[in-house]
C-alpha cells in the first residue's frame, strides 16, 4: 500500500520579519538521553507526538520522541524527506503544536503557550539560518543583521552597532554596505548566521543551512559553525538530510518514519584544505 506523508513546513521569517575525528560511539534508539552530560538541558523533549489526518489515515509525522540537547552543543537531526525531521524542527521553535507530549525549552514548556507567546518566545529566544539564507533585497547586509533588534523596540544606533560587531566575528564586516544581489552565497550565508546570533539567542536552529553551497564555501560555514558553538558557548540544533554534514555535528540523532532510530555521538573538525590554509596564513602575516 502506498504510503502517505503530510507535508512538513518549512522555517518561515516572514512573521518576526513583517510584525569526527573520533570513532563516533552509538546509542540505542530507546536508549535514554542520560548519563555523562553536566552541562545544562537547554531543549529536553518528552512522548512527543505529531499526528496529521489524510482523510480517513493518521499519519505520525512524530512518533513518541524522547531526547535532550545541551548547552553549548552542535546536534544534527539527520533524516531523508518524509522521515519527520523538518516537523520536529518546527516543533522545537514553536512553530507548530505537538499533538501529544512535551517540549521544555529553558525550563518553560513551549507546547503550552499562546500564539502570542510563541512570538515573543521565537523574537526572543531563538535565531535561524536558512537554506535559502531569506535576506531582504531592499536592505544592504548590515541593516539585514540589524532587522531583528528592531522587533525588540533597540534603537538604530544601537542595532546597527551591534550588527556590525556580529558581521566582523563570521568574517563579512567588508560586506556591510553591499546589497544581497551583490555577495556570493557564502558571503550571504554569513550574514544569515550573524542575523541569527545579533539577538543573542538561546537556541539556534538551522534549517539545511549549506544546501544551496558548493563544498568549499560548506566546509567555511560547517567551521563558522563550530567555531560559534565553541567560543560563544552557544547551542546549535541542525536539520539535515546529508550524512557527511552531519558527521561535524557533536551529535547525531536520526530520525526515520517519526522515530528515532540512532543517536550517535562524537564529530569530525572541519580542517582547513591547503590552499585555504596558505591563504589563512598570509591573511595573519599581514
């Protein structure tokens, strides 16, 4: 019989906007989530349940997950299309409800806020990068950066300053005048990151985030990314279908039919290749 998945929703903007080196080790899927952490739980996730109606069939899109995430931790949720991914990522930023079942972000329980709240939770708490990097072509780099900030009622002056501190720590302060149209899609994917950090958020969810790279320019972003987990201590939860980007996460939990079938830990460093090596090196002789 021919199997049915309900349509997963993408990561959408346009609400804030418009208001291993390692052997990796492996888990068993019904294993507990427990153990050796002393870190924090920023995201501990409860019997959660997503359950679609096609027509007379419900589908569980989620299927009675349990797991926790902590802080300052890179996780991959890893998974092909229809597996359940993209709705667990939805739920753990509020843009969805669970059917069933708990999500406690920072010890306040999201699934039961209001709408209302769940904006103010998304404006506050949380930052996104995007595939599809979702900058505005009527804005120049440093005023996309800056945009969230305007939502939490900061002056231009200020998000503008703070902006500018978050472009030079991923690299693109050079870029800040340039229009979308007129940056690379690293450059942009650069400054998608840094509009997600400006807000100095809880949790950074993102959505593919090199899909629409070439190789070189996703080994610079897999190391901007690590390199903003370690140093800022931030926690960074991706959504991916590639099984070689999610080999630099710190963890992977695998998702398949709504459940997880696989927690593995341990990553790979993304390394500079020699020629990015030299020119790094030259960049710091100078």
């Amino acid at each position: 019989m021919e199997r049915f998945y309900a349509p997963e929703r993408r990561l959408d903007l346009a609400e804030e906007q418009l208001a291993v080196s390692s052997v990796p080790e492996k888990q068993d899927a019904g294993e507990k989530d427990t153990g050796k952490e002393n870190r924090p739980v920023v995201i501990r996730v409860k019997n959660l349940y997503k359950i679609y109606r096609v027509g007379d069939i419900k589908v569980r899109a989620l299927d009675g997950l349990d797991f926790d995430i902590y802080k300052g931790e890179f996780v991959a949720i890893v998974g092909t299309s229809g597996s359940g991914k993209s709705t667990l990522l939805n739920m753990l930023a509020g843009l969805e409800k669970p059917t069933k079942g708990e999500i406690e972000i920072g010890r306040v329980h999201i699934e039961k806020m209001t709408e209302r709240q769940l904006v103010s939770f998304r404006r506050e708490k949380v930052g996104f990068i995007f595939q599809a990097y979702n900058l505005l072509n009527t804005m120049n780099a440093l005023e996309n950066v800056a945009l969230p900030l305007s939502f939490r009622g900061v002056s231009r002056k200020q998000r503008l300053k703070e902006a500018r501190k978050y472009m030079d720590l991923v690299g693109v302060g050079g870029q800040a005048r340039h229009m979308p149209n007129q940056m690379s899609g690293g450059q942009q994917q650069r400054v998608g990151i840094a509009r997600a950090l400006v807000v100095k958020p809880q949790i950074i969810f993102a959505d593919e985030p090199t899909g629409n790279l070439d190789s070189k320019t996703t080994m610079e972003v897999l190391r901007l990314m690590q390199k903003i987990v370690r140093e800022q201590n931030q926690t960074l939860v991706m959504v991916t279908h590639d099984n070689n980007l999610a080999s630099y996460a710190d963890r992977r939990i695998r998702i398949m039919d709504g459940r997880i079938v696989g927690i593995e830990t341990g990553g790979r460093e993304a390394l500079y290749g020699n020629a990015e090596k030299k020119e790094c090196n030259d960049n710091e002789s100078k």
